[in-house]
C-alpha cells in the first residue's frame, strides 16, 4: 500500500481521479519510485485543470 496521502481539502472529482493514479501506480509496482513532490503537484493542480478546461468548453459554444 501507498504512504501518498490525499489531501483532505481536495475536490471530490480531483480525489478521485488520484485515487485511480495511486492505484495504477501501485499495480504497476511503480510507486515507490515516484516522486512525492510531483504527485502533490498534479493533486494540487488538477481541480484548476478541472475548472479550466469546463469553462473553456462553456465559452467555445
């Protein structure tokens, strides 16, 4: 099992999408080689895209 924890504070759809990243990480028996910074960095930053890439589409149309 993963040490990575997530956030609390996260957004529930940004949870679990890092959820289904820890996972396949760990199945892949590549976990141990990550970088925490690097996956506190994409759990951070996730929502944003989230935000993002809804709004554009919002605006396209």
């Amino acid at each position: 099992m993963s040490k990575y924890k997530i956030p609390n504070d996260i957004e529930n759809e940004a949870r679990l999408y890092m959820t289904e990243v820890v996972s396949m990480l760990e199945e892949k028996g590549v976990m141990e080689y990550i970088n925490t910074a690097a996956l506190n960095m994409l759990t951070r930053n996730y929502p944003t895209f989230i935000k993002a890439s809804r709004q554009v589409e919002k605006n396209r149309y």
